[in-house]
C-alpha cells in the first residue's frame, strides 16, 4: 500500500511538470514574432545589365636617377689636381681628381734599371753557359729575376693607372667632398656623380592592381610641376616581393629631355586602364549576399525575393561581374535584403 502511494505521487508531480513546461511553451511561442507572410517588405533594387568594367587607377611616385654613384679612389695619396665643381656637367672618362704619383714613377724608373741590368747579365750568361764557363743555374736565376722584375713594375704601373680618377658615365657632379691639396685614402668618396638623362619614377602599386602591369608596357606620366604636360614611360621592373602593406614596387624608365625637364625627387603619377571587361553581365557591389566565393542576391520575381546562387567574375569599385546565375534585365536587390528570406513578398521603393 505504501508502495503505491510512492508511484502515485510521483506520477502526480511527473504530470504537473509536464503541464508547467506545456504552459510555459505557449507562452514562449506567443512572445515570439511570427511574420505575416502576406506583409510585404521594402526594398530598393537594381537592374543587372551589361556594364564596362574597366576604371582608371592613379598611382604617384617620385622621380630617382637613373645612376648615381659615389666616386671613391682605388689608391692614395694626395690630391694635385680637382678640375670639378658642384652642379657641373661631366663627360664619361673626363677627369674628376689626379692624386700625386712622383713616388710611383721613382719606383718604376729603379726598377727599370734592375730590369736592365738583370737583361744584361742575361745576354752574358747564354754566352759564358754555352762554352761550359758559368752553371746553367745561374742563367736560370736571372731569367726568374727578370720575371719577377716585369711583374713588380706590371703592379706599380696600375697603381699609376689609379692615381687618375675618371668619370665612369656621364652626368652631373651633385657632391664634390674634398678640395685640391686634401690627402685621400683607398676608398675614400670624394664626389658623387648623378646620370638623370633618364630617370627612374617608383611607385608602390597595392596587391589587386599589381598584375596591371607588365615589363615592357608604354605608361604616360604626369606630374605635378607640369600640368597638362604627358612624358612616355616604359615599365622596367616590377616588384615580385611585396611589404607588408602588400604593395608592389613597379619601376617607369622614363627618358628626360631639354624642354621640361625633370628632376630627381620630383613627383610623377601614372593613370592605369586596367581595361577589366569592356561589356560585362554586372550587379552593384551592394547586391551580394554570403561571400565572393559563396555568393547569392535577391532576384525580384513576381513581386517576391527569390534567392539565387550567382558567380563572381572580375570587379571595380561599383560592379561585380555576374558570370552565371542570373540574366540581363533581372531586378536584384540592393537594399533591405537583412528583412528577407527565400520567397518573402516585397516591394520595390
């Protein structure tokens, strides 16, 4: 008997549980919203339709030289002779510096008479070996010693060479470091030499426009101390390691001429066409739901949303190419599409 009232009780509070969490359920239910399916939504739409896709991208740069390099001599001493000045015009091989080269002649000139005397005892040694007079070492010692005597003065002879610093390339001495009298070490600047019959224009193009260009491509160049004024540039090198801001470094040849002409630090800008598709099957950016890889937009049918699966070809700032999916002439939606689900009623405002 005590039995059964234990299972009674607990088949009474089992029931009531059931019927609290019934109860609570409807309540829960009644609270949440249930849209009216008959409700239509708001929404704004575009037409999808055939678009040129292509846009103009600006990029600016500034100018660097073409060469420039920093004239250091190969040998020292001091300077006798500094025939440049800063901002002067220089020709290839013309002379920049001539550094003191009296002790290197001494040497060469004692040297010479060694050679000579060594050459001498040569021409006495073949004699004197023939008629078994002298060993035959002796002839090979002064043959090795000549040898020896040639290649010391072959050594002070560039050691001359050097002691006369040239201009390797023409250009336009834009530092001279040392004046006449100085005394110069190996190595030593002692000018700066700046070739800008062309120059380089570098600009740092962002990873989505990077293969717009290619070596070789005609690019006009504008800049900013000649308005309205186009020089012809040619693509020289372009980057293939990027920073972290993913820009690329692309490098214009550009060659400068007498009338307007260009400076190193100038400023240049390039316009790019990036020339994506001239006629291309495209909705607004604002049109696409999901994701680039996994995209859909509403399509007004029948004065309901219905969601389709579309693919993402090209795209510029406004479009993305549509290339499968949907057609021309679709009405797609680019506003309210937060209130919409497959099939819900709407209405273009």
């Amino acid at each position: 008997m005590k039995r059964l009232t234990i299972i009674f009780a607990i088949l009474a509070t089992l029931g009531l549980t059931a019927w609290k969490l019934s109860t609570n359920k409807e309540k829960v239910e009644k609270k949440v919203y249930q849209p009216d399916v008959n409700l239509k939504v708001g929404v704004t739409t575009s037409e999808a339709a055939l678009r040129n896709l292509s846009q103009e991208n600006e990029f600016l740069g500034s100018f660097t030289p073409n060469r420039e390099i920093e004239i250091k001599p190969l040998a020292g001493g001091e300077v006798i002779q500094l025939p440049i000045n800063e901002g002067q015009g220089i020709r290839a091989g013309q002379l920049i510096a001539k550094l003191d080269d009296e002790q290197i002649r001494l040497q060469i000139e004692a040297l010479q008479v060694t050679l000579e005397g060594y050459q001498n005892d040569l021409k006495r040694y073949e004699v004197l070996v023939k008629g078994d007079a002298v060993p035959a070492v002796n002839l090979e010692r002064t043959q090795l010693s000549i040898r020896g005597t040639q290649a010391q003065i072959k050594q002070l002879k560039k050691q001359l060479e050097n002691t006369t610093v040239t201009a390797p390339f023409a250009g336009i001495v834009t530092s001279k470091l040392i004046e006449k009298g100085s005394v110069v070490s190996v190595g030593a600047p002692i000018a700066t030499i700046t070739d800008i019959s062309a120059l380089k224009l570098v600009v740092n193009i962002p990873e989505k426009s990077i293969n717009q260009f290619k070596v070789g491509q005609t690019i006009p160049i504008e800049t900013q101390v000649y308005p309205n004024v186009y020089f012809n540039g040619k693509v020289n090198m372009v980057g293939v390691s990027g920073d972290a801001a993913h820009n690329y470094p692309v490098e214009i040849l550009v060659q400068n001429r007498s009338t307007n002409p260009l400076k190193a630090g100038m400023y240049g800008s390039i316009v790019n066409d990036n020339q994506l598709k001239a006629q291309s099957l495209s909705v607004p950016r604002q049109a696409i739901v999901g994701s680039t890889k996994k995209a859909q937009v509403y399509v007004v049918e029948n004065g309901k949303a219905i969601l389709k699966d579309v693919t993402i070809g090209v795209a510029n700032n406004e479009y993305y190419e549509i290339t499968q999916g949907i057609k021309a002439g679709d009405q797609v939606v680019v506003s309210g599409q937060i209130n919409l689900q497959n099939g819900t009623a709407v209405v273009a405002q």
